[in-house]
C-alpha cells in the first residue's frame, strides 16, 4: 500500500503547528517506516489570519473542522482542539461514527468519554488512538498495553504532569515558595495562565484514570480519582521533608486493591533513592509494575510541541502501517466495572506539618492525639521560625493505616492550638 | 478471530519454561487482551526427562525440534535455544521459509543473522519479532520501532547487560575487586559459569547493533562494534572515579555522526547525576534521543525467567492481534549501509589510569606526554597504596579529541616507568 495516509489537523495551537513542523521535516523517513506517505491534507482552527511559524498554504483550510468528519479525500481526523467537551467530543463523535481514525491528544476528553468514543469506534471499525494524551512524548500507552500486555498489572503510577514536577523541582532547587515560582513558571511558558488544570491535580487525574483503566482492564473512572493538587504544598514542607530525607512530587497512583479501584492524585513524599525522586523539571515518568515484567519504568518530555507532537505523529505511523488494535488494550465492552477501593485500611507512613501556637502543651496535645489513635512518630521536627507567635511542627509516622490518621486528625480538628488546617502527604510505599 | 494462536517452544532452559508458566498462569488475561487465546501445542529441549517444576504433559513433546518448521497445527516458533548458529539459526530459517512465525530471545542470531532472517521473513510474508532479545522485560524496540517512529534518532545508548551492571555497582557498593564480585555473582547466579558473553561485551554489542539498526534505519553491522569489556575495571578506578564526581558502568553507544555509523561497547564514567549513574543491579536502561521527541528513556529487568518471558509473549500477543509490522521498522531491504565512522575527531572528556613506578620523574614524564599530544588535565589523582613499589595515578582530561589520547599513548609506550598497560575509559558525552 503506497497510497497516503490522508490527515486533517483540526486545531493549530502549539500542539498543532508541532504536528505540521514535524510530518514536513521528517517527511521522507516516516514515509520509510511506515511504509507510505502521511499528508496532511486539510487544517482547521479559529483564526485564519494568524501567524503560526508555519506555512500552511499547502493545506485546504477548513473554517468548520466539523466538516472532517464528512470529507471524502480525509482518512484521519488529528484532535488538537482540546476541551473536554464541546466541539472535540462533537468531532470525534462525528468522525468515529463516520468510520474516520481519530487521533487526540486530548487527556480530558478520553478521560471522561473515552468508553463512548471507544464504544463508536468499535461499532464502525474506526480506530481510536491518544497516545500523546498521557505523559508526552513517552510511548507509554503502547508499552502499556502491548509491550507489557502479557501481565497482570496491580499497579502503576508516576509523574503526570509537568508543570506540577516543574514548580515543585524549581521550590526544591532554591527554597521559593510557591506563588513566587508558579509566577515565574508562568512568565516563561511553564504553567498555563489559567493554572488551575495543572496545579489542582486534575490534568494528572486525566492522565491516572486513563492509565488505570488500560493497565487494569478496568472501566475509565475519572471521577473516582481522589485528587489533591500542590497549591499547599510550602517551601518548609519541601525543607523538613529533604531533612527527612525525602523530595515532594506531584504522584498520580492506581492500584487494583482485592479487586476494587484506587487512584489517587496527590502531592507525595519519595525516598531519596527511589527512580521516581530523581525526575527533575517537566519531565514525566510512568512506573508499571507486571507479575512477570517486574518494574518497568518509562521517562521522557511530558509536554511541549515537539514531544507531544512525536506522539502524535507515532499512532499516524501506526495507522499508516495498518497496526492498530483496541484503545484499551480489549474492547470496551470486556473491560470490567470496579467500585472505588476504601482508603482506611491502606497502611504507609505520613508525614504531617501542623501550623501551631507558639505556646505551652501544643506538642503534648498533638502527641497525645496521635498516640491516642495509635499513631506512632518516626521522625519530628519544629524549625525555628523568625518571629511571629506561630511555629510548624512536621512528623513523619511509622507506617500506620489511613484511618488512624483520621482518627488523630478528628481529635485535633477545632483545638484552638492549630492555627491552620494540618497538611497530610502520604510516603511512597512503593 | 478467536482461534488460538498456536505456539510451539523450542528449547525449554530458564526462558522456555518461564514461557510455559506466564502463559498458564495468565491464559484468560492474554485472551482478553489478545482477542483469542494464546496456546502452547508443542515443546522440545534436549533432554526430557528433566524436572523444569512446570507441567508439561498436556503439550505434544518433539524430539527433534526441526519438525516445528513445518507442522500444520503450528502457527509460531518460539525459539529458545540459543546460539548463533547451529540449530537455533537452522530452526529459524526453516520456520521463516515455511511462512510461519518466529519468535526470539537470542541476541547473538539476531546480530549475526537479523538482515537475513528479516529478508526471509519479508519474502515468506512470515512475521520475526525479537523483543526479548534486547533489555529483557523493557519493551525499547517497540517503543522506538513504533513509539518514537516519528523521530530521527541520531543517538541510542544504555546500561544493556546486567551481569556487568551487577559486577560494577557491586565493586561499587563494598570496594570488593572484579575476580571476588564475579566469583559471588557466579554463586547466586547472576552470572553464567562461563561468563566471556557477558564480561567481555559482547552480549551487549549484540544488543546495541540491534538498537543501531532499528533507530537508525542502517543495516545491521554487528562486526562494526568498538568492543571492550569490564575485566580491566579495578576497584581502585571505581574509587578514583567516585572521588571525581563519577560511577563507572558498561554503556553501549551509538551514534550517526555524518552519516557514518559509531557503535562502542566500554565502560565508561558518567557523572553522579546522569540518570543511567543510579541504575544498579541487574536492571537495564535504554536511552534514544529524537529530534521531536527529545531523550526517551526506558528502564527495566534486563534478564531472568520472568522479565524475558514477559517480552516473549508480547511479541506472540502482537501476532495473536495481527499488529506486527518490519523487524527493523522497515523492510531490511530499505536498510542503509553504513560506513564505521572514525573515532580520532571524538572528542570529550577521558580517564586514564596508570600503573607506575614509584619513583622520581614519573609524574613529569607523564604530564609531558600529555602536555606533548595537547591534551588537557582536569584532575589528578595518586592515592597513597600499601606496600610494594608500584603506585597509580588516575587521571580526568578536559574535553579533548581522541587521537590526542592515542598520541600521548603512544608517546609512553615502552617507557619503564609503565608498570602495565593504562586503562583508558571515556566520560560520557550525552
């Protein structure tokens, strides 16, 4: 089969203009590997007038990507939109159903109607294919569910989101806190104007469910994601925690726990040692661990034009070369229903920071809170603070189950002692 | 399609009866994810009274294993055996010829016979897949015959044998010398009784070609390999190097430089931060720099029963699916020649290591070789040794050409002041 593989780009951000730089630059080779051309044929976006560093003359303009779906001369619809719904989930419901490939880089759209999409897809024998939606440039949805697709996976976890990792490896370098740096971050491209996607957690729950779902064969659960963000993570955590011997990241984790779901998007206290410590900036990295693969580890560029368009371009190659099988590595309708795992019985060690009065007894009360719910501390410190009449108090626990930390936290909750809410961060158990 | 996928394992060692065991043990999970169950027909090995503590009673046992190549009940040939030549090579080919499939583990006939077998294989329309063949449970060559395709790829390199990787960051751990370690590995089986493949680099020369040629779209070139061993790595370069900021472990390289192809498999320093610097153990690490995708990394169990079948049976997973496309990411007869590049215009940093007499004027003759082939020092090193009359000097050279190094070399050659050859290691550029 010589003939091209015939593309549509509907939308031309970043991620788009990626898309047409990299099939022109590296034209020749794909068409080697894949065995046949990828052309772009037709480019849709909002503002025609706008220069995109590109030329896209060669390309017919579409003012309504909707019309891909219908376009005779189109093989492939690329979704570069973005959104979760509007007019991404009209297009890819529309080119699905019209037995067009859709390829999406789009982490919110799969994560809440990936199975609807998946659904379509299988009806009329489209192929649907995300793989820049999670984790960049890393092939880890291919290694995932074909590389590793001999396993059963109990587990899989990592850093999903790179201007989370950047903001939290940056804080680490010099002691900022955190308004100071996600500023910065902003100013240079690294965080979205509208940060909250990011720093709130809920890009890496897209992400997490997405994973969760192809690792476990388990239905997308988005909403079950338990999700915190990093917006309280301060500059004295990162320290106490370093003293302690641990580095803070933004970790998303899944793990199938006697059958039922747990995911959980939180910020995360790492050893020193672990692989997972080490990833500095906006890079990402994805743990899975297999019954036979044991740990394996993938890490590359989580964002930016270049490496979500490789990926991009990678599921193009893949249809080019007719290599395509089903989103969730089995058909929608095998993956199973799961019920959100409880947390309580989870057992881990903790560490806890409490905002305190600078006064007499405030470390017997919290002591006697966390003994009185069988909380026992590893590791406690209280930095000198410069001035004022508050004091923070951080304690990392001896591996303890979730509900006793509850538990110690009720018999605290409204003590006129706590100046502010205590932050919990679990330690990586794994 | 829900006919199985019928397999017959040649060759029943460690891997083949880690093959037998994933592949009952995870039947129904492969079925799902495959479309169709994966089945296991026939087996031979040699011997077959062994115990392999895996039942193998329910599958056909041949006595001679060439049969597979052409029975009608056999859709796959696994094969297991091992060896570049001999019956492993002569099984291979037959079952490629007869349109069936093949499956491998075996490094040393992909190097050796890859752009062969891979002709067969695309004349008989039958696939070869070899993900086991390279870092064990890490699915690297899918994840960059497919999940970096879209990328030039003008550099590949990797920690790609694990007995070296536990010889080295065991010398490392307890200052024990390279005989003791290997001795113990030998113990625990983390080495072979005859362990040349490993130690001397070949194993991981077999690998890296195999990398090459699939990164790069070059033809297989195996012979073209710059290959040196760890054997020459002494405890006390281990400590030299550590005290300069650096580990040492065996890298296998490859590079594209001007359209000539640089492959070399030594043990190199690489800085404490360089990510492949905290791989230990057994574990394997790949690394491909893409010019969208920017540096990929993928880490993993390089070898043991489990992790190696984990790779085997992907690759029958992929043929169970019918998603399996080039070996090489093209047809082998789209592969490029390419000429070995010379090595004299490389240039970075070097550590050499010197074995003297203790006596005046060594140091100066030293320096002036080095000063005499313009080469710079960045740090010296003479640690004070027990006894005897000989000492040694470690040195660290700012960025500097290799042939300045062969020129200095060359300038001390014969002197008396050399006890034993210098020990020459270069400092990883990426």
């Amino acid at each position: 089969m010589t003939e091209a593989l015939r593309v549509a780009l509907a939308g031309l951000g970043t991620v788009g203009t990626g898309v047409v730089r990299l099939i022109e630059e590296n034209r020749e080779l794909i068409a080697r590997r894949a065995g046949r051309p990828v052309e772009i044929v037709a480019v849709s976006a909002r503002d025609r007038s706008r220069d995109r560093g590109v030329d896209l003359s060669g390309y017919r303009w579409a003012d309504d990507m909707a019309a891909f779906a219908q376009a005779e001369d189109i093989d492939v619809v690329c979704e570069l939109v973005g959104g979760s719904d509007g007019p991404a989930l009209a297009l890819a419901r529309d080119a699905l159903g019209a037995g067009k490939a859709l390829v999406t880089a789009n982490k919110a759209l799969i994560a809440h109607h990936g199975l609807e999409l998946a659904d379509i897809a299988e009806r009329t024998g489209a192929p649907l294919l995300f793989e820049a939606a999670v984790a960049g440039a890393i092939p880890v949805l291919k290694g995932l569910r074909e590389g590793a697709a001999a396993n059963r996976i109990e587990r899989v976890y990592g850093i999903l989101n790179g201007t989370c990792n950047y903001v939290l490896s940056a804080m680490e370098a010099d002691g900022r806190d955190f308004d100071e740096v996600l500023s910065a971050a902003q100013a240079i491209g690294y965080a979205e104007a509208d940060p909250a996607f990011d720093i709130e957690g809920t890009d890496a729950a897209h992400k997490l469910s997405i994973l969760a779902s192809l690792c476990f064969g388990t239905r997308l659960d988005f909403a079950g994601v338990e999700t915190r963000g990093i917006t309280q993570v301060r500059a004295e955590d990162i320290a106490q925690a370093r003293a302690l011997g641990y580095v803070i990241r933004l970790i998303g984790f899944a793990e199938l726990d006697e059958g039922k779901l747990f995911q959980r998007v939180h910020p995360c206290l790492l050893p020193l040692a672990h692989p997972l410590a080490r990833i500095d900036g906006a890079t990402n990295a994805v743990v899975a661990e297999g019954n036979y693969s044991g740990r394996l580890l993938f890490q590359g560029a989580g964002a930016g034009d270049g490496p979500t368009a490789s990926a991009v371009v990678a599921d193009l190659v893949d249809l080019a070369r007719g290599q395509v099988g089903h989103s969730f590595a089995m058909p929608a309708s095998a993956l199973e229903p799961a019920e959100t795992a409880e947390t309580g019985h989870r057992s881990g060690k903790v560490y806890l920071r409490f905002e305190v009065a600078d006064k007499v007894g405030v470390l017997a009360e919290i002591a006697a809170a966390m003994r009185d719910a069988g909380v026992s501390v590893e590791s406690l410190i209280q930095p000198a603070l410069a001035g004022g009449d508050s004091a923070l108090i951080a304690i990392v626990t001896h591996e303890v189950e979730e509900r006793c930390i509850d538990q110690a936290l009720q018999k605290l909750a409204g003590s006129d002692s706590l100046q502010a809410e205590p932050m919990v961060m679990h330690i990586l158990n794994a």
